[in-house]
C-alpha cells in the first residue's frame, strides 16, 4: 500500500523563534501516495532531515515546494537542491516557487540551478503535477509582502490545504475549502496585537474563524510565533476542537502524521 504521512521538520515561525531556535525551522516533509515533497525548507532542514529517525534520505525528494522567499521557509533551499541532486552529480527532481524568488536578489542561487530537472514559477489558480496521481494547486496569492501561494495538495484518496503565512482575508476560506487536512501557520496569539504593528500573519482567531468556515476532518497548526509559544499551543489547540467540534491539533518538532 502507498505511504501517507507528514513531518514536521519544524514549527518554528517569525523571526524570534526561528533565530533563538526555540522550535526547531525544517519545514514541512510530505510523502503523498509514495511521492515525496518537501515544503518550505527552513533554517536547519537539512540537518533534521538527516537526524530524524528513520533518517529522510534527500535523494528521494520528487520536489521542493516555496511559498515564499522569507528565511524562516527559504534558507536551506539551495542546499536540498544540492543535496537532492547528489551534490549535483545526479540531475534530479523539480523545483517550485513564486517568481520573485528567482528574480532581483534571488533565493536560488544560479549556479545551483542546473542541479534540478525544471524549476517551475508559481502562478494563481496553478495546478502541478507531482506523480501521475498527485497534483498540487496554488489558488491564490496571499497578503504577505513578498509574492507568496499556499498549496492545495490532491490525491484519489484526499486533500490537504496548507495555508502559509498571510494576513487574514476572507478569500481564504473559499481558496482552500473542500480538504480532509487543513494546515495553518499559526503566528501570533492575538489579533489585536498585530494590527498595531502592521504583521501579515494568522492569528490564533482566524485560524478559528478558517476553521469553522473549512470544517476539515482535522486540523494542524503549526510555525508558531513567541506569543503561541508561550500560551503552549497544545492546548490552545485542545480548546480549538472543543469549540469548533473539528479535531484541532498543534505540530511539534519531529512529528509525524499518518495520513488517515
Ligand atoms: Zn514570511
Ligand atoms: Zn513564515
């Protein structure tokens, strides 16, 4: 039977945590009816994916998926490209991320770029091919500073929203409506807060308010800011499921969840 799981390589989210490494900063590991992607490959990815046990082996990699060109998601880019790639010697696997992680001041360093067998710009309302029965879609783009998609992932058997960092705006909801899994980036604690200091990110609220607009079978927060931190997500998310009837839970480092 295919594999079905997820891996937290980290949950660490803005700058405080990732920096303090107070959570760990991999990413995300996907493995999707056998395809394995890798999503947002963070400060330390290579190195948790190597120490994680059973180790995750990069050679297997089908494609590295960015959302966006910030560090917290972008910094081991270039080195799962190399290490996909054996170090280059071996031409392998695809790349996906918006344009402007390409362009002026480019996240992808051009000579790493030969490594790969195709990096593919993002665009909205895209639909990509990962395997013949594993496609993924970028609906929209978010409200975040640089140019920035989340993802849709499908399968025969089921579909996984995984909504990256963005300001909250009711498009959202309608975007990744419709999955059995719903993945959000949690940053920030409270609303109010973030208003005042004008950061695009997801607030524990409209996590809730995504929630129950979505109504997913599950739903996992995670890249957690201090402020999630400290109010120990794991309950946060345990009052979540008791108040939206949705099982609710928050990522740690090195989990792992089998897909149902
Ligand atoms: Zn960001
Ligand atoms: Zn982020």
């Amino acid at each position: 039977m295919a594999e079905n799981w997820l891996k937290f390589l980290g949950t660490a989210g803005a700058r405080f945590v990732v920096t303090k490494q107070l959570r760990a900063s991999g990413g995300l590991w996907a493995c999707l009816e056998d395809v394995h992607i890798l999503i947002d490959p963070g400060p330390g990815c290579l190195v948790r994916c190597l120490s994680s046990k059973p180790k995750l082996d990069p050679t297997k990699l089908a494609a590295i998926l960015l959302s966006h060109r910030h560090l917290d998601h972008a910094n081991d880019i270039n080195i799962m490209m190399e290490a996909m790639s054996e170090g280059g010697f071996q031409r392998r696997g695809r790349v996906f991320v918006p344009r402007d992680a390409l362009e002026q001041d480019p996240v992808i360093l051009h000579y790493v770029r030969g490594y790969v067998e195709e990096i593919v710009p993002l665009r909205v309302g895209g639909r990509y091919a990962l395997g013949p029965n594993v496609h993924f879609r970028t609906p929209l783009a978010h409200q975040h500073g640089p140019e920035t998609f989340g993802f849709v992932f499908e399968t025969p058997k089921r579909t996984i929203s995984y909504i990256t960092c963005t300001l909250y705006f009711p498009e959202l909801a309608k975007a990744y409506a419709g999955c059995d899994l719903l993945l959000i980036n949690t940053v920030r604690r409270k609303k109010e807060e973030m208003e005042e200091r004008k950061i695009r990110h997801l607030s524990l609220e409209d996590a809730r308010t995504l929630i129950e607009a979505i109504r997913p079978r599950t739903a996992i927060l995670t890249h957690f800011g201090m402020t999630m931190v400290r109010a120990k997500p794991w309950e946060l998310a345990k009052e979540l499921s008791a108040e939206t009837g949705v099982e609710v839970l928050a990522a740690s480092d090195g989990m792992r969840f089998e897909l149902p």
